[in-house]
C-alpha cells in the first residue's frame, strides 16, 4: 500500500512540474554607443522585470506564444522598447545598443530555433568552440563530445559517426563541400582543421537521417558558415601550441566587408609527450579570406579562399614501452635510423552569389576549385629488443632490461605523390509557396587525381627474414631449410591516372501545418547521383542512383514542450577515389555506390530545472547497409577492399541533456551506445573497424562565485575499445582484439583581465581590448595511457607474438594568451 502511495505522489509531482506556465526567456547584453556594457538597466514586462549586471547582461523569464513589449529604461539613457514573440521553452538572444535618444527596436518572433528541433540539428555557439580545450582545440573538438561521435585519437581532427568512418561525413562551409587530406596516415601529422573557429558564425550538426539537400555521405553532415563582419575588430591568440590572427572590417558604405585569419601550428609539444623520442620539426600554416560584396537587397557576391602549407619531418630515435604482467613485466626497446618528410600543400577558392528575386524565391550559384599537391617519403630503420624487466624493487637496476629474448629488424619505405584537382559548378534555389517550401539544386563536379603510390617493408626476426603473411611458405629457420623467394613483407606498387565526372542533384519539399491541436511538420526529397570513371587503361561504365528520403516532426499541444520526430530513407555514397583503390593500390573503375537504410526516432524535450532553460535530446537509430566497400583502420588511414562484396547493419541510441548547469553558461552531458557488425562475402558477421560500444562525454564550464573573472573548462570523453588490436594485415576473420579503452580528460583555466572594464577609468589600457584572458590548459590531465595501435613483435624463443601498444599522448600543460578588439 505505502508502494502505490508513494507511486502515485511521485506521479503527481513529476505531473506538477511538467506543467508549469508556457514560457520563453530572453538574456542578452546591453552596451553603449562606446561598445562599453551598461550596468542598471532596466527591463520590465508588466509587473515584471530585472536589471543588468556589471557586465550588461540580463536575462528575463516572458509568457510564450503571445506578443509582449518589453520596455528598457536607464538613469542616463534614452528609453527603448522591444515587440517579440517567442516560442514556448525558447532562450533568445537578444544584444543592442542603447543611445542617447528613444528607440523602438522593432518586432522579434523566433522560429528558426523550431526548425532545427525539427530536422534534428545540433546547433554549437561559436563561444563554445573557441573557450574549450583540447590538444585539437575548434569544432571536430566539440564534436567529439557529443553522443554518436567517437574519435579515440586526440591529435587528429578526424571523427567516425554512428558507426561509419571517416570518409563517411559531409563538410560544409557556407555551403562549399570540403575535402580531408588525401595521404594522411597518422593524426600528428594532420595540423590544421580546415575551419577557422575565429571566424565562424554558425554551426549546425546531424549525426543521421538529415535532408535530401545535403548530400551523398553515409554518416553525417557538418555545416558551417562564416560570418560577415559588420565593424572593425581583431582577434589574436598564442600559445605553446601556435597561434593565429583574424582581422575583420567593413566599407564606409556597408556593401564590402572582409574576414581573413592567419593561423601557425606546432605538434611539438603534443609529439614529444609520447614514448617515442624524436626530432620533430613541422610547421603548419595557412590564410583563409571571405570577402563579400552586397552592392543592393538582391544581390550579394562573396569569395572563400584559403592556403595551407604543411610541412612534417620526423627523426624517431628511441622508444621504450614496458608491457606484460606484474609477475612477467617485458619491455620493449627500440632503436631508429632515418626519417620521414612529409608536404602538404593546398589551394582552396570559392565563389558563391545570391540572388533575391523576392522575399519568397531565392538563387544561388557557386563555383569551387580545390588543387592539393601531398608527398610522403620515408625511410625508416627500427631495431627492436624484446626484454625481460628486473622487477625485484631492492635492485639497483629495477626497471631496466635484464636479459633480451627477441631481437628483430624492420625498414620501411615509402615514395608516394599525389597531385588532385576538384572542380565543382552548382545552382540552387529556394522558394516559399504559402505554406510550402521548395528547393533543388544541381551539380556537376570534375575530380583529375594522379597518384603515385610505392610502400614495401622488411621484417627480419633474429636474422631470417619473415615472409607475407598470405600465399607463400612458412620460414621456420634455423629448424628447416627454406627455398623459397625472398620478398618484402609488405609491398604496394602502383601509379593511377584517374578522372571522375560527376553530376549530382536534389530535390525537397517542406511544409508545416498542424494536425488537430498539434503543430507538425513534413520533409520528403531525392536525390540524385550519375557518375563514371575513366583514365589511363580504365574504362569505367556510367552508374546511376536515387536516394529518397523524408522526415515527420509533430509537436502536441501538452503543457510540457516535446518534440518527436522520425526520419529515414535510402542513402548513397558513390565512390571517391579512395573508395576506388584496392589494398594493392589500383583502381577499380566500377566500385558501386555503399547503399544504407536510415531509421531514426528522436525526441526533444525542453524544460525548466532551477528557473534556467534545458534540453533532453534522445535518438533511436537502425541503418541496414549493403554494397559495402569494406576497410582496415591504421590510426587514421582507411584501405579499402574495392570489391562490394559485404552487409552491414548499425544500431544505437543518443542521449544528451544540455543547459545552464551554472547560470550563463552552457554544459552539457552525453552518452551513446552502438553496435556495427559486417558480413564480408557470406562468412558471417564479424565487429567492424568502428564498432565503438560505448561512449560518455562532458563538457562543463563553470566560473569561480568570488571571483568571476576566474572561469574552468572540463572536456571530458569516455570511449570503449575498437577492434583496432590485431596487425593491418591480418584476417579480421581470424583476429578480432580490441584496443584498451580511451579515457580523456582536458581542462582549462581561464582568467579574463577585461571582466569588469565598465569600472576602470577612460584612457586605461584594457579598455582598447573587447576580451583579454590568459589561461591555462591541462590536456589529459589525469595522464590516463591511451592506445591508437598496437606494434607487433616476435620471440623467435617462444614463437611468440607481442602486441605493443602504441601509446598516445601523455600529460601535457599549455599556456595561452587571448586578445580581442
């Protein structure tokens, strides 16, 4: 009996607190002609009302779903007065500058937050992006701690989304696709993301079952757009790890406006952390510009360009890693000879122009040309000791190598060049037809890729040399004569000539309306993608695909503030050329398209803890897969197999609850789980490289009460172990060792110098500057030994084989120094 009392007033409550009042908020930061924030202003609705801080923030909780006039008042100010309607649940932004004479700000209705609830877009303030840390500090940063997204290698910008990999996500800015590098084997020697955290305005994320205008990729879709400045202002940042400079201004007349960033970075500090030593000397730089023009209403005209110059040289000279048990501890040294230098060098330019015939139908052409020109030579010697460790505490060479019981060589080699230039042309258009929406757009891109590849490598163990592993016979010297070749463990050959021809379109419809007392909302579109292959002695056959999709939304008039959608379709990924080469370097003109089934089931749930605004986003998702092009995952090089001759199925559920953990700042907390398996040429189902079980992340920001100037950031990512623990070159079937599990814990300490500049006198120094912090940042700080591989080596004693991690970064502490005018 007390059982059902108790179910039935927790039922009550959790009935009461769902159904408070229907309201919105409305925060922002009010400043002065100066720039300067204005504290005590007044804000008042009615009988209610609040004031700004010392910083002109306010935030004020408003009936939803009605039109209110909000009134701003000041001691020394000219009254203002704001018309605004908001949706139930909604937190709006809203900045102005209050003048010496009487304003009427106009008339604000939010919607465009319901859209993206709708299409189950992820939305991160650029704030975010730019105060959080990380050893990759920017977007992929971010993304990296939402649910869905895993990446167990903190020194590339590379992610994998719901099961796929990396080739499998659409990037976007101001909607130019872009491209990741080509001959990219190992995150440190990434540098630079694409994206300019500096000079972005807005980032949207969909981890599945997005729109039929986003493209052909399997996984997921990043879309960013830069802003277009409108006043004068610079950012400067340095730290151990690089820095960069943007500058942004804009034309007397308002219709040219330009932002343009400088970036230098410096793995140095990251590279040394880890086991191996070495010297280690790269440079990675480049500039990006967005310049626009908008000469009247109608048109506008803008260019992207950028230039990036990588320059990676690495000399490993030692490396030693203790493994094994506490009863049998074994170490593993190894001493290098030669060295690896790597160039990456790439030209990016876009134009786009838009063009408004009226308030309801909108045109758009844009133009790209991406040129990149990679080189990676290397010539590596390691010579390897496999060791028992004195593990006797009372000895004078505890922890040293005792007696050596596998001693093996191995060289490798590389000369590949790779020269690929992208051409794409597109038109699209927009156009409002009362209470529907259309858009289309059309496609044409031309990919030129000449790529020259030449890798071998050498395995000698205790003085024999180890064949392939495959198709030849076992050398088992000294105990049996062997007559058989001698060749390369491993070895890749090839030089391609490759043109594809691409045409590509789309088109949607949307339309909202309501269903009985509920507001609900409907997309459906195709797409499109006809392609063909050709180049030196290929002649590939002209393939052709449709990829409906479609997505349902519906909100219920309930006193609580839900969303529920459901989206899905047919997806294709028509091949890119690295889809197109096999693991023996040549390309296969007549890969087919990998094919997936989208099922997702989501729902948004916005609420009130605390008087503060949070969110509860939770997805169901089911993807069946086939024609699929299967791959091995070394660090973040993908090789595929190039034949379609494998099934797959993903199946997982998202969660993350976000809001205001600490007033005025936003926090957010996720979890993910999946599972990926595949069925390569019917041999059964087996886990594939990206089956991340898994996943749990933080990001936390929080600020120091009495001392508000003082201000932390926690990233905090929990993954489960890939099945990356068997060599490259073995049968995955045979093979099937995970990786340890990925824990890492980032943290920032931040002390802003301009926190209370409205106090200081006119004519202070700080007062030049809108931001000026310097910080602290602590990158894995609990020194947690994360694996991304493992190295193989043999006791030619025992005919045993030693998985050796390949461990990642260490501990690693950086300064950095913020300025912003």
């Amino acid at each position: 009996m007390k059982t059902k009392q108790f179910i039935v007033a927790f039922v009550l409550f959790c009935i009461g607190f769902l159904a408070k009042a229907q309201t919105a908020r409305i925060k922002g930061i009010i400043l002065d002609k100066n720039n300067n924030p204005v504290e005590g202003v007044n804000i008042n609705y009615q009988d209610k009302g609040t004031t700004t801080n010392v910083n002109g923030f306010y935030a004020l909780t408003i009936p939803a779903n009605q039109k209110i006039t909000l009134v701003f008042t000041h001691v020394s100010l000219k009254k203002a007065t704001l018309k605004l309607e908001l949706k139930t649940n909604e937190d709006y932004e809203y900045n102005f500058q209050m003048s010496d004479s009487e304003d009427l700000l106009g008339e604000v209705i939010v919607t465009a937050g319901n859209r993206k609830r709708v299409e189950g877009i992820t939305t991160i303030e650029p704030a975010v992006i730019r105060t959080i840390p990380g050893a990759n500090a920017g977007v992929e940063n971010i993304l990296k701690s939402l649910p869905g997204v895993n990446s167990n290698n903190e020194l590339s910008t590379q992610y994998s989304v719901r099961g796929g990999n990396y080739d499998e996500n659409l990037v976007y800015v101001n909607e130019i696709e872009i491209y990741r590098p080509f001959l990219i084997r190992s995150g440190q020697q990434e540098g630079l993301s694409f994206t300019n955290t500096d000079m972005v305005q807005n980032v949207d994320f969909s981890a599945g079952g997005f729109q039929a205008k986003y493209g052909d990729k399997l996984s997921s879709v990043l879309d960013i757009t830069y802003r277009i400045p409108t006043r004068y202002a610079a950012a400067l940042e340095a730290s151990f790890l690089g820095g960069s400079l943007t500058v942004e201004g804009v034309s007397k007349n308002q219709k040219w406006a330009n932002i343009t960033g400088v970036r230098y970075r410096d793995n140095s500090l990251l590279v040394n952390s880890q086991e191996t030593q070495s010297n280690f000397r790269p440079t990675f730089t480049d500039v990006q510009t967005y310049l626009t023009f908008t000469p009247n209403t109608k048109w506008q005209f803008g260019f992207l360009g950028n230039i990036s110059q990588n320059n990676y040289n690495f000399e490993p000279l030692t490396r030693q890693t203790n493994f094994g048990t506490i009863d049998e501890p074994i170490a593993l040294q190894i001493f290098y000879e030669g060295q690896e230098k790597d160039q990456y060098q790439t030209l990016f330019g876009a134009f786009k122009t838009s063009y408004n015939i009226n308030d309801n139908n909108t045109l758009k052409f844009i133009g790209s040309v991406y040129h990149t020109q990679e080189q990676e030579y290397f010539d590596i010697f390691a010579a390897y000791f496999l060791g028992e460790v004195d593990s006797n505490i009372g000895s004078e060479t505890f922890g040293d190598v005792r007696f050596n019981r596998g001693i093996g060589t191995q060289l490798n080699h590389g000369r590949n060049d790779l020269d690929a230039l992208i051409i794409n042309t597109e038109v699209k258009g927009f156009h409002k037809l009362g209470e529907n929406t259309v858009e289309w757009g059309i496609k044409y891109t031309k990919e030129d890729i000449r790529d020259r590849l030449v890798e071998w490598e050498v395995i000698d163990s205790a003085g024999f040399s180890i064949n392939p592993p495959r198709d030849f016979p076992v050398n088992d010297q000294p105990y049996n004569p062997y007559v058989g070749p001698l060749v390369p463990f491993q070895s890749v050959r090839a030089t391609n000539f490759t043109t594809i021809d691409r045409f590509s379109g789309y088109a949607q419809w949307s339309r909202k309306s309501n269903l009985g007392s509920s507001e609900v909302w409907y997309n459906a579109g195709v797409r499109m993608h006809q392609w063909q292959v050709s180049g030196d002695d290929l002649d590939g056959k002209s393939q052709l695909v449709f990829s409906p999709r479609a997505q349902f939304a519906i909100k219920p008039k309930w006193k609580k503030d839900m969303v529920f959608r459901a989206s899905g379709g047919l997806y294709h990924q028509p091949p890119f050329y690295r889809e197109l080469r096999g693991f023996d370097g040549q390309v296969r003109p007549n890969v087919k398209a990998q094919q997936s089934i989208h099922f997702v089931l989501g729902n948004d749930f916005s609420f009130k803890m605390w008087d503060r605004p949070f969110k509860l986003v939770s997805e169901l998702y089911y993807k069946d897969l086939s024609d699929v092009n299967t791959y091995t995952l070394d660090n973040v090089r993908i090789r595929y197999i190039a034949d379609n001759e494998a099934e797959a199925y993903v199946y997982g559920f998202d969660m993350r609850l976000n809001g205001e953990f600490v007033p005025g700042t936003e926090s957010w907390f996720s979890f993910g789980y999946l599972k990926t398996e595949e069925n390569y040429q019917d041999r059964g189902f087996i886990a594939r490289p990206t089956d991340q079980r898994l996943k749990f992340g933080v990001l936390f920001q929080d600020y120091v009460p009495n001392i508000p100037s003082l201000k932390m950031y926690l990233n905090l990512v929990y993954n489960t172990g890939l099945p990356g623990g068997s060599p490259s070159y073995a049968d995955p079937y045979d093979y099937q060792l995970r990786l340890r599990d990925y824990r890492r814990a980032d943290v920032g300490f931040q002390y802003v110098l301009t926190e209370k500049n409205e106090l200081r006198p006119d004519g202070h120094w700080l007062k030049r500057f809108k931001d000026l912090s310097v910080g602290l940042e602590i990158f894995n700080l609990f020194n947690n030994q994360n694996a991304i591989t493992n190295t193989w080596v043999r006791d030619v004693y025992t005919k045993t084989q030693y998985g050796v991690p390949n461990y990642m970064t260490t501990r690693v502490f950086n300064l950095k120094l913020t300025a912003r005018l």
